[in-house]
C-alpha cells in the first residue's frame, strides 16, 4: 500500500486521464488498481493470461489486454488509444514496449523488476539491457516528452494515507488466502509456488 500510494502521488493524476497497469495479477498492480478507484481516471491492465478478468473488471479495470512478451502494442492502441500514465511493477518486462502506448508528456512509473535475481526469469523474456531495447526507449521518450519515474516504497504519508483510506472503507486489499497455527508450510507454498493466487497471503499469529 505504501509504494502503491507513493507511485500515484507521483504521478499527479488529472482527471479524465488513462491508466495503464501491467502485470495486472501481481500484488503491487492490485494494490494500484484498487488504490485507483478513487480517482476519475480511466484503467486498463495487462496481464499473461485473462485469468480473474471478471474480478479485475469489478475492480474497475475497463479492460484487460492478454499480452505475450512481445505484445502486439497495434492492437491495444486501436483498442484503448494512447495511455497518460503507466504503472509498472517489473520494468525489465515491459518498458521496451509500453513507451510506445504513452501519449505525449505521459508518466511512467516503476518500483521494480522481475529478473532481479538470477536465474529466475526465463531467458526467453525481455531484457531492457539490451542496446537497442534501450535506445529505443530513450528516443521515445525525448521524442514524446515522456517523464520515467522510479519509486522505492514511499514516505511514511502515503502509509498513514493507505490506512486511513483501508479504515474508511475507500481502499480495499485483495485477500487470496489466509492460514494460521500450524499451517506454516502450506503459507509459504501458497505464497511462492502457487501459480494462480490472486490476492495476498496471510499468515495470522494466534497471539500466544
């Protein structure tokens, strides 16, 4: 909640503007799209597969782009038109190709990136690293005006913002699944190797 909160306020949302939030499934996406419920701005989501499309419609996701690791950026643009503002939890996965959905003077943002441990991310997908990945990049984004912004948590406001919205009843938090007691193993399995989780895993303290 705190980075989630720390990203949007960067941003600096208008009204009537276009969201854009890959990786729509990820715990950082859900946090935003439901953070971005209290703003009048429109939100479309990519995600690998369409999966729960019908729980991120009722999110307020407007639509959700299945997207490979080389998208097809023609069809989501004659879909959704050109974006305002794009948030992004894995840089490396998406950067390379969502610049050229951002209209002019539109924001990007990051908190992050898949491949940030070795071995992990299938050598198959993206690298930003690469020369002309990067050139790219660049030349849209001095070419479009585009401002890349980079977020690492948040300040302790956006926490305080995050919870008193939560108690309010403005910001909802998707909850996959909840385990307690001796349920130790089955928590960490749910939290890092199940595949089709949607939402946080919690573990709950008994208290004794």
């Amino acid at each position: 909640a705190q980075t989630v909160y720390g990203m949007i306020r960067k941003l600096n949302l208008k009204p009537g503007e276009k969201v854009l939030v890959t990786s729509a499934k990820s715990n950082t996406s859900l946090f935003a799209i439901n953070a971005l419920r209290q703003y009048d701005v429109s939100v479309y989501a990519t995600s690998t597969n369409d999966e729960y499309a019908d729980r991120l419609q009722e999110m307020g996701v407007r639509q959700l782009f299945v997207v490979s690791p080389e998208p097809d950026t023609s069809s989501i643009m004659a879909a959704a038109g050109m974006f305002d503002c794009v948030i992004d939890p894995f840089f490396d996965l998406h950067l390379s190709w969502v610049v050229h959905l951002m209209t002019y003077n539109a924001r990007y943002i990051s908190c992050g990136r898949a491949g940030q441990y070795h071995g992990i991310i299938d050598k198959q997908s993206p690298v930003l690293e690469e020369t002309y990945a990067l050139t790219d990049v660049l030349s849209n984004v001095v070419v479009k005006n585009l401002q890349v912004i980079g977020n690492c948590v948040g300040v302790t406001e956006d926490l305080a913002q995050a919870i008193a919205d939560y108690t309010a009843g403005r910001f909802n938090v998707v909850i996959d699944s909840i385990y307690s007691g001796k349920q130790i193993g089955k928590f960490i399995n749910r939290s890092y190797n199940a595949r089709g989780r949607f939402g946080k895993v919690v573990y709950k303290y008994d208290g004794a």
